[in-house]
C-alpha cells in the first residue's frame, strides 16, 4: 500500500470510521484506550527505526518519539487509574493496530536511505491524522477535564513532532 | 550540575546564582518550561545576572542557542545559567524546535 492510501485508511479509522461507529461521540474510556494505542503504534515504529536506521538525524528522531509518547502514556495510564477508568477497546483501536502491523511489516523489508525515507514520510502522514483525530475528535469528546488536558496536551507535542518529521523529510530528499 | 557546552569564545556559563547583596547585585529569574513553551522571558538582563530555567513539563526539552549554550533540561529539572556577555541570543529546545525565545543581554 503507497504511503498516501495508509494515511488515507488511518484517517477513515480515526475520522470518518470513528465517527460512523461512536453514535454522540466516543467515550472516555474509548478516547483513552485509542489515545493510548495511538502512541504505543508510534512507540513500536520508532524502535523498529532504531534498529534499522543508522542516519543519525533519523535515530535522534525516534528517539525523541519513543521518549515523548512514552512519557505521555504514562501520563495517561496514571489518570485512568485516578480516575478509575478502564480504557475500552474499540474499532478505532484495533483498526490502528492492524494497519500499524502492516506498515511495520512493509518497512521491514527497506533498507537504508529508501527505510528512512519510508519511515519518515509514514510519521509525517501518522502524525497528521492523529492530530487532525485529537483536534476534531477526541478532544471535543472527552467529558473529563483532566484527560481533555492530556489530550490538549499531547496535540501541542505531536504537532511539534508533525514539524520536526516534515523537517527531516525535507532534509531527506 | 550539567556544564554547558561551548562553541568558540566563552559567552555564557552555567553556574550558580551569585550571592546576594553585593553592589549592584545581579539578580536571579526564573524561566518556566511547560506544556511545550518556553514562559514569559524578562526583559532588562544584564552580565552577571542567573537565568534559572525550570521544566514543569513531562518532556525532556532543551534551552539552546547554536554556538552559545545548550542546557539540558530532564522532566521537573531546574538549571542556573550564569550571563557572561552582552548580546541577543535566540534560543530553542532542539528537541522541539517550535518551542523558540530570545535572551537580551545588556
């Protein structure tokens, strides 16, 4: 699958198919469980970068994005827990899952210049959607005020990371 | 306490802030880093004043301006940088390049 047709299927998971399946919106415990996933699928790429990659630029980036999405997991595990909040599987959550299985796989037969390229151009599209997800979805959703900050919170971050992926894949070319 | 890394002259150092009430005392400010922002950066610093950089975010962010400083800054970490030279001197996190600021030293 070309990089346009992933994005264009993980946007239809977090967006249109959200939408479709979430009658009134998704709950907390649906928005915790897809935040959270979002940033483990994350997480999982940029360890695989770690191992394939030896740019240096494309290493210091996953490790800025395992470090980030690690410490806003975290952050949210302590909340649900808080709150006393089961996050709630949900056919946005595994639909992100599958689709992030695939990309791993596909790019685990790159190499090289033609893997960080790949890599990159995937976290640029996977942080558009999710935050185009954050910022007309999920945070409108969220009911608790505390998780809404999170979550407002890991919008700033991942548009930061938005940046700096745009940035590295300029530099790439 | 981290050292800052320099590039060229040395222009500014990290260290401790200095003791109170001598003439003119410099002074210390402080600087908050949260929610990928760097806060409010006080005007009228001059040589010998202490920014105190302070990171109340979940992130590990840096203040760091090419060929002057680069002050590592973990999670709930506070470092002093002591002003040695006159100058402007921009600054990111390179972490996070959007988070941007502007020292003024006279």
């Amino acid at each position: 699958m070309t990089t346009s047709l992933r994005i264009a299927a993980a946007s239809a998971l977090l967006i249109g198919g959200g939408a479709a399946a979430y009658a009134g919106g998704p709950t907390d415990p649906q928005i915790a469980h897809i935040a959270y996933t979002a940033g483990t699928i994350d997480i999982a790429a940029a360890k695989q970068a770690l191992v394939r990659s030896h740019n240096k630029a494309v290493r210091s980036f996953a490790q800025e994005m395992v470090r980030d999405h690690t410490a806003v997991n975290d952050k949210a595990l302590a909340l649900v827990k808080k709150l006393h909040v089961t996050p709630e599987a949900n056919p946005t959550s595994a639909g992100l899952s599958k689709q992030a299985s695939a990309t791993l796989a596909r790019l685990s037969h790159l190499h090289g210049r033609q893997f960080d390229r790949a890599y990159v151009a995937s976290e640029v599209g996977y942080h558009k959607t999710v935050n185009g997800a954050l910022a007309d979805t999920l945070i409108p959703s969220a009911n608790n005020a505390e998780l809404k900050s999170l979550l407002q919170t890991g919008l700033t971050l991942f548009r930061e990371h938005q940046q700096h992926a745009e940035q590295l894949q300029a530099a790439l070319k | 306490m981290r050292c800052a890394r320099l590039a060229g002259a040395l222009l500014i150092t990290i260290a401790a802030a200095a003791p109170a009430g001598a003439k003119s005392a410099p002074r210390t400010v402080t600087v908050i880093v949260d929610k990928l922002a760097f806060g409010t950066i006080p005007a009228g610093l001059h040589v010998g004043d202490t920014v105190r950089w302070v990171n109340r975010d979940l992130f590990l962010h840096s203040a760091t301006s090419s060929g002057h400083f680069d002050i590592g800054l973990p999670p709930g970490a506070q470092r002093n940088m002591r002003l040695t030279r006159a100058g402007q001197f921009a600054f990111i996190c390179k972490y996070h390049p959007g988070m941007k600021g502007k020292l003024t030293v006279q």
